[in-house]
C-alpha cells in the first residue's frame, strides 16, 4: 500500500506540473498562522518531513504574498532538478546546503527580509551533529542543523504537511507557530533545540498515524551509531 500510493502521488505531482490544478480540491488547515506571519512581517521557518506530498505543499504555498525558500541538500537538487526548474516560479527560491557552507548567507538574508523558509527534519546527515530522540518506539538520530534555525533566528516555527485524502483530495496542515528562542543562562542551546525536535517528532507522528501509508524514508530510518 505505501508503494502504490506513492505512486499515486508521484502521478499527482505530474498532473499539478501539466496544470491541472483545477482537478484537485485542497482543504486548508491552519493557512491562517501562514498567512499571519506574511502579514506581521516576522518570516518564518516551516519544517515538513519526507511524508505526503511536499510539492503540493509548495503549489498550496503559493497562495501566500511572499518569497518561500525552500532549503535543500545538493545531491537532492541534482536528482530532481528538471522537476524543479519546470514547477518553481519566481515566488520560490532554491536555497542548497553545500559542503563549504555558502548557504549560510542565503539562508540569513531570507530570515532578515522576513521570508518565509521550507526545510525537512526528518532526514539524518552522515557526520552532522545529532540527537538521539525516542521515535514511534524506537530511537533515532535527528540532524540538529535544522532545528537550529528555529532558535538562531527566533522565528515562528510551524510544523507543516500536504496529506493525500482521496483520488483527487489533498489536506494542508500547518500547526499554530512556536518561538524557541535561547532564553540566557536558563536553557541551553542542546535543550532548545531538542525541545523544537520533540516537537518536530509529535507532529510527525501524528501525521503517521493518521496517513500510516504515506510516509516515504526509504533507508534504515532508525539505524544509531553507538560511541
């Protein structure tokens, strides 16, 4: 079942890219907290996971009067880069994470003029800096980068997801957003940042649970390195 309906998404995000848009219907939930940070000019971090279908989220973004940036890793990009040129307009940008850290400026620039900015939480980077995290009963390694964002920038975080519902039928989450700012000498930068994971982890196991067939991390998803 996971199979098929991926390919059924995978047909979806084919249909959006030859414009058929108008043959799906979209249900919106929590569009408004989107919407709010555009507004108040504050920008914003979405963090989604490699669950659903994130290309829909992207077209549903578009709805929203600003720049999205959405933060990807440059061997992801060379895979489907001739998807994207073809469904990002000029209201998306690409921001890749490279080796020599150049998206760092990118990255800053996108949070100082208050845009919005997309990146997924769920996906582990050999030699990164980790957190060992208790996942639907097991334990995994969560890349921190990500989560550092949120606390470095002090932005409103929320926890966003394009879900499949029927043959033609997709649902937008997108949760209330969250400040984790680092408060001083009272919580350190570790225990912010796995506070904005244990809640990253939440959200995802919920949209697991609900959508048990959509989720799509095709590796050892809770292989830990012991030290």
């Amino acid at each position: 079942m996971n199979y098929y309906t991926f390919g059924q998404i995978l047909l979806d995000k084919i249909a959006i890219m030859a414009g058929f848009k108008e043959r799906f219907n979209f249900i919106f939930e929590g569009e408004e907290y989107l919407v709010k940070m555009v507004e108040e000019k504050t920008g914003g971090l979405l963090i989604s996971g490699h669950i659903g279908n994130f290309e829909m989220a992207s077209h549903m973004l578009r709805r929203l009067n600003t720049t999205v940036n959405v933060i990807m890793y440059d061997a992801e990009h060379e895979k489907i880069k001739g998807y994207l040129s073809s469904f990002i307009n000029k209201n998306f940008n690409i921001i890749l994470l490279k080796d020599d850290n150049s998206h760092i400026y990118e990255i800053n620039k996108a949070f100082l003029e208050r845009q919005i900015v997309c990146i997924h939480g769920d996906r582990f980077v050999p030699g990164s800096k980790t957190m060992t995290v208790e996942f639907l009963g097991g334990r995994r390694m969560i890349t921190k980068k990500t989560f550092y964002l949120a606390m470095k920038y002090n932005v409103p975080v929320s926890f966003v997801f394009a879900m499949k519902e029927k043959s033609n039928s997709y649902h937008f989450y997108a949760s209330p957003p969250e400040y984790f700012s680092q408060n001083g000498i009272q919580m350190k930068r570790d225990q912010t940042i796995l506070k904005i994971i244990k809640s990253f982890i939440e959200h995802l196991e919920k949209m697991i649970q609900i959508y048990p067939t959509q989720w799509f991390n095709y590796y050892d998803f809770w292989k830990i390195d012991v030290q």
